[in-house]
C-alpha cells in the first residue's frame, strides 16, 4: 500500500548564502520519497557547456534502484530529458527505457515507472527532480505528478536565492546518496544505513564492466570511492612482480603514498598483509601501524582504515585502502559490500591488464613486420603512419612499404589481408617479402602483383588481399600503378588541385589465378602528394572525403605535419575500431639528380659511441658545401641534442636527413622506437645528466619542429632559417 504525504506547495525552508546547496537537495530528494511513496527520487542538474544532465544527489530506500547519473538531453527514453525539453511533468517505464537502451537491463530489469519534473525557476533552469517507483503498467496519478510539479517548483525557488548569492549550481562528479531510513518493505536500520553503499556497489560494477585500461578502472574506483563512499583518503595499489605499485590516491600524505609505491611484498604493512591473508583488515583511530597516513593537519585519530585486498579468482592483484571518519559505522557493517567492491575492482584490474598485455604484443608484432625505417632516395620524402585496433587485441594484416631501385627508381606499396588475427599477419608478413622480391627484379606493378597473387593461391590459407604499387622514375616523374582491389592513392599536386587517380582495379589478390591487373602511366610534377591509406583509415565501405585530405595538406612541406593531422582522426576518437589503420605519404619533390645537391643523409648505428660527434663534423661540411656555414653553431648544437636524444632513449640505430630548401634548412632524425621523445626539463634517475632536456633546447632555438611517430618508429624534425630569412621572420 502507497502512503501518500503532503508535500507543501511552497516551501518554509528559508535557504541563505551559507546554507549548504547539498542538503538543499538531499531534504527536497527525501520529501519526495517519502510523500509520494518512491522507491527513489533524484535530483539532476545541468551539466555547463554540455546537452547533459547529471545526478547531484540520490535518495533511496531499501528497496530503491540503481538511478541514471548521466542524461542526455536529446535522449526522449528517459522522463528527466523530455521534462527538461517541455517544461512539463514526464513520464516513463521501464519498457521504454530498454528499448532505447537494452544494455540497461541490469538496472530496469524488474517494473519500474518514473515521472520528472522540471527544475525552472522565473530566470533559470537547472535540472529535473525525479521520483521512481518499483510498480508495473501504472504511471502515477494525476495527483503524484501535481505534488511532483509542486516539489519541484519549491525547490527550484530556493536553488534560484542561492544561486542569486553566487552559489554554483555545477553537479559533481558523483552524485551523494542518502538512505531514507525505515521507509520501504523490510527496511532495516542496519540495512537502510549501507543502501548508499550498495548502490555504489552495483554503479562502480555496471562502469567496471565496459572499462579498457587499467588506469581507466583505477580512477573511476578512486571517484566511487572518494565522493560516493565519502572516503577521507583511499590508495589503490597494484602487484607488479614482487611489489606495490600505488596507482591512485587521495587525501594522502605524500610521505605515505613514497614509502607505499615500490614496497616489496614481503615487508610486513597493512597492504602487505591484506593481499597475504586475502581478507578485509580493519585499523582504528590512534592505531600505530596507520599513523602518519593523513596530511596535517587531518588527525590519525578522527579516522580508522579499511584495507582491502584486490581480488580476481583465487588471487590478489592489489589492495585498496581507505580512510573513514569515526562516525562511518555504516561502512564498518557493511563489510560484505566493501568486499564486493574490492572483488569488483580486482577483477576489472586483471582483465584490463591482461587485455593490455596481449594487445602490447600484438602491437609489437605487429609494427615488426613493418618497415623500421623507410628509405629518403633523392627526389623523394616519405613518411607513414600506423594506428592498432581499438576493439580487438588480434594482429592486423595492413602492411606498406617503400623500396628504392637502380637509377634512382621507387617502388611504393600498401596492402590488406583480411581478417585481423594471428594468420592474416603471418600472410601479411609473406606478402611483403615476395612484393619486394619481385620488385626488385625489376618487374612492374602489374607482373608484380600477378605473381603475388598467384603466391597467396599456393599458401592455400583462404585469406584474400588488396595492394596497390606505384613504379616511379625519381629522375623524370614517369610513374605507373597497378592495384588489387585496393584504392588508388589520393593526389595532391603543387598548386593545390587533387585530380583523381584514374586506375584500372584489378580482382583481390587470392581469389582467381587468372586475374589480371592493368599497368595506368602517370606523370607526376614536382611537389606532387600520394597518401596510400587502408580501409581501416579511410572507414569500411566508404571512401577518404578529399575534403578533409585537402585541409591536412594546408603545410604540403612539411610531410610529417601532414601525416599527424590525417592520422589524428582514427587515433582520437571515441569509437571503437575493428580494423587497423595504414597510410604511406610520398612527396615527390623533383629530378632526383638536382634534388641530390640538396639533401644529405646519415645511417648511425645504435651502438656507434661517437656518432653524434661525426654528424657533427658532417653536418658542417653540408652547410660548408651549401654556403651556409654562418649557421653552422647553431645547427650542430640541435642535430647533436636530437641525435644524442635517439642514440640514448632509442635502442635503434639513427638515420639523419638533412635538406636544403630555399629559405630553410630542415633536419629529421628517425629511429626505430615508437615511444615519443618527451621534453623534460629535470632529467629521471636512471637517464644520462641531460637526458630530455635537449628537446627543451630544440624548442627554444628552432624556428618548428616536430615530435612525430612514423609507422614501427617515429621522426623528430626541426628548422632553422637560412641566414637570408632571418630578418623576413624576425
């Protein structure tokens, strides 16, 4: 049976600038739980800057719901969304929910009717109150929406005063529960005061579920934690070999979180102990083994510890810690819930690590089958780009490849096996090899992917593959291309056109022995563009808006530039790709005989002790050579700190290129390591005394530089003026 209180239609709270906005609300929450006979009631206020409604506070009764904490405003599933658009009471089920969110299942499962009511003052709008209750086919009464509307427009009133004395109407981070003690059926007092715990629980476990990164559990469990359970302070540690590894706190003392981070399993402490013992260890207030955990002037006596270990399966993989004022006995009574939080953490921790792992070897694999560097033959600057799956951890069969030839002639290639596991790579891998044999025999494009076709039918694997090769006479222009069921390259030309490249596309490789694949001549002028991309780049089933090429060409002289903006789309966003991502950029800047005069190059190799001393003496023989040795201090300072930098923290041997162009000279230095150079201005412990800090110098001193990542391994450029162009950029 509902009990059904009055709710007044004006409310005798009289709120003042110093009146706490929470309890504002959490007294509004539970007015309308216990008046309108709720399960729950929350209350949601407008995210800034954003079509967003967020939970502020949650009032629940023992037998309440897991509430929404976050609602788009375009979402008509929900009732909050379609009050805050109409200005009106709204209402819905549950059917209504999952059919626009099914994934919801876990929260709505049971009946469920919610109704909303605007949160709008005369002036202002500010979110939504509301109410739910656990019932089936009935929506509330005319007279529950009546007491609702009335409620809201209370409580509006007031959050409109406190709001005219600057108090910020933002949600937080995660909304505060409170438990609306003795009303529901079976309500406990023991029960009803760890409700708020519990929806916790069940909220952090439904996030766990979908997270990817270790870190990204880590700090979702340290929010829950800290503004949900109201923890003073918490730690997260991990297990990493035969130590903890802290990898969240709060509300710590730095001295705590020192000593913590790096200690060995085997030294006696709390955390120790609770991943030794797999059980929940309690400390009180004044207990010496917690002291000095808290930063003054917070006292270790107002606050016990909760440790907890980390569980997943039958082993621990962390523990967690946290720090609760002496009047959280909730949280000493539920110990049954703080184990399930502890397990729920554990077990996202050790499937998002072992994700991890696997998807790092993949992604080594993977780049190992990639060219370490590629060649810069006269004439011609290349660069390329590689991004992993965000969905999968298999590897990936996208490949290219860049293959210089006898009198000054080039050789670029881009492929797709199908599929994205171990076997497409292995085939990927063999592809590679036997399109660069073939080349180098010196057949063209359409022979050469003839032979590879008729090469996949033999492994006999039913995998099929596109590829694409593009010939090209570095002294002339004179190019031909060839493909198998992949797209042509976008071009680009000198004056900023982007003519289609108008080819014949032969059959997939792998599929009929007797395909064909037709050889289309191409003249290419100096300063033409190629960008060769794989469907993973591009989107399956649909083609590279050239568009959005045309706009990442705005700086076609400098390639790696161009190369992270067309990159920086697959890499940021927010969907989950299933396919990896290729692209091979090659400018063709001109006849490579005069192109030769101006460009020099350098292979160093990974264990050469002086070799930043020979780029050195080399470099000022270039400028020497070029007329420019007024710029020579300067320049060897910055090729000395970059190539230094690669030598030290690559573990590869180090190529340099330097240009000649009319008013600069550009410098690119490329390795095999894809971990990007970082700029530190205070050197770590285990680097060299000026590990880092050159890039600092780079910064300062170039006129542009990048820090790029380039296929397996990544490029680290910079420009100085040409002593003509000092005083034009001055």
């Amino acid at each position: 049976m509902q009990r059904h209180g009055a709710i007044p239609p004006g409310s005798k709270r009289l709120p003042t600038p110093t009146r706490d906005r929470e309890q504002l609300l959490v007294s509004a929450a539970e007015e309308v739980v216990r008046g309108l006979g709720a399960s729950a009631a929350t209350v949601f206020l407008k995210v800034p800057g954003a079509p967003e409604l967020r939970s502020a506070v949650v009032a629940l009764t023992a037998m309440g719901v897991g509430a929404l904490e976050r609602i788009a405003l375009d979402d008509d599933s929900y009732a909050s969304s379609r009050a805050w658009r109409s200005g009106r009471v709204e209402v819905a089920s549950n059917v209504e929910i999952l059919a626009g969110h099914p994934n919801l299942t876990v929260f709505a499962s049971f009946p469920l009717e919610g109704a909303a009511a605007p949160l709008f003052s005369s002036t202002r709008r500010f979110g939504t109150l509301t109410a739910f209750w656990q019932r089936a086919g009935v929506e509330a009464t005319e007279l529950e929406r009546e007491r609702l509307a009335a409620a809201a427009a209370s409580l509006a009133r007031d959050l409109d005063r406190l709001a005219d004395h600057g108090i910020s109407m933002d949600p937080p981070r995660i909304p505060h529960v409170v438990a609306v003690e003795g009303w529901g059926a079976g309500a406990e007092s023991v029960a009803s005061s760890t409700t708020p715990l519990i929806y916790h629980l069940h909220k952090l476990a439904m996030l766990l579920a979908t997270v990817v990164h270790t870190r990204d559990a880590v700090e979702m469990s340290m929010q829950r934690v800290m503004d949900g359970l109201q923890a003073r302070a918490a730690a997260i540690c991990l297990i990493d070999g035969d130590r903890l590894t802290v990898a969240g706190a709060a509300g710590c003392a730095n001295e705590f979180v020192r000593t913590l981070h790096g200690s060995l399993l085997g030294h006696r402490r709390p955390e120790t102990e609770a991943v030794d013992r797999q059980q929940q260890l309690l400390y009180v207030p004044a207990d010496a083994q917690t002291a000095g955990r808290l930063p003054e002037p917070m006292s270790d006596q107002e606050c016990f510890w909760v440790i907890l270990p980390l569980l997943a399966g039958r082993r621990a993989v962390g523990a967690l810690s946290m720090a609760f004022g002496g009047k959280r006995g909730d949280i000493i009574a539920g110990q049954g819930p703080l184990t399930a939080l502890a397990t729920a953490i554990g077990q996202a921790v050790e499937r998002t690590q072992m994700d991890e792992v696997r998807h790092a070897l993949a992604d080594d694999l993977q780049r190992a089958l990639l060219p370490s560097v590629l060649p810069q033959p006269a004439g011609v600057v290349s660069t390329s780009r590689y991004a992993s799956a965000t969905s999968g951890i298999e590897l990936g069969g996208d490949w290219y490849d860049l293959i210089t030839l006898p009198e000054n002639r080039v050789v670029m290639v881009i492929g797709d096996v199908q599929g994205h596991n171990t076997a497409a790579a292995v085939v990927m891998g063999e592809l590679r090899s036997a399109v660069r044999a073939y080349t180098t025999e010196g057949h063209d494009p359409g022979v050469v992917l003839g032979r590879a076709n008729q090469l996949l039918i033999g492994l006999d694997t039913d995998l099929f593959a596109t590829c694409c090769c593009v010939w090209l006479d570095a002294d002339t222009g004179r190019a031909q291309i060839a493909t198998a069921g992949h797209p042509p390259p976008l071009m680009r030309t000198a004056d900023g056109r982007m003519p289609p490249v108008s080819v014949e596309a032969g059959m997939p490789l792998g599929i009929a022995p007797e395909a064909d694949f037709k050889v289309t001549d191409l003249q290419l002028e100096p300063g033409t563009l190629l960008a060769f991309y794989t469907d993973g780049l591009a989107g399956v089933g649909s083609d590279v808006d050239p568009g959005v090429v045309s706009a990442a060409f705005d700086d076609p002289g400098n390639l790696e530039s161009v190369g992270d903006q067309l990159i920086r789309g697959f890499s940021k966003s927010p969907l989950r790709h299933a396919d990896d991502a290729a692209l091979l950029l090659v400018a063709y800047e001109g006849p490579s005989a005069e192109a030769q005069r101006n460009v020099r190059q350098l292979r160093i190799h990974r264990r050469d002790l002086l070799g930043a001393q020979r780029t050195r003496r080399l470099l000022r023989e270039w400028l020497k050579g070029w007329e420019l040795s007024a710029m020579a201090d300067e320049e060897e300072l910055l090729v000395s700190e970059v190539v230094t930098n690669g030598l030290v923290h690559g573990d590869s041997d180090v190529y340099v290129y330097v240009r000649k162009y009319p008013e600069r000279i550009r410098v690119e230095v490329r390795d095999s390591d894809p971990h990007l150079a970082q700029a530190v201005t205070v050197p770590r412990e285990e680097d060299q005394a000026e590990g880092g800090r050159g890039l600092v110098i780079v910064s300062a001193l170039a006129s542009a530089w990048g820090n790029s990542p380039s296929g397996r391994g990544k490029t680290v450029w910079f420009e100085l003026p040409t002593p003509d162009t000092h005083g034009v950029d001055a």
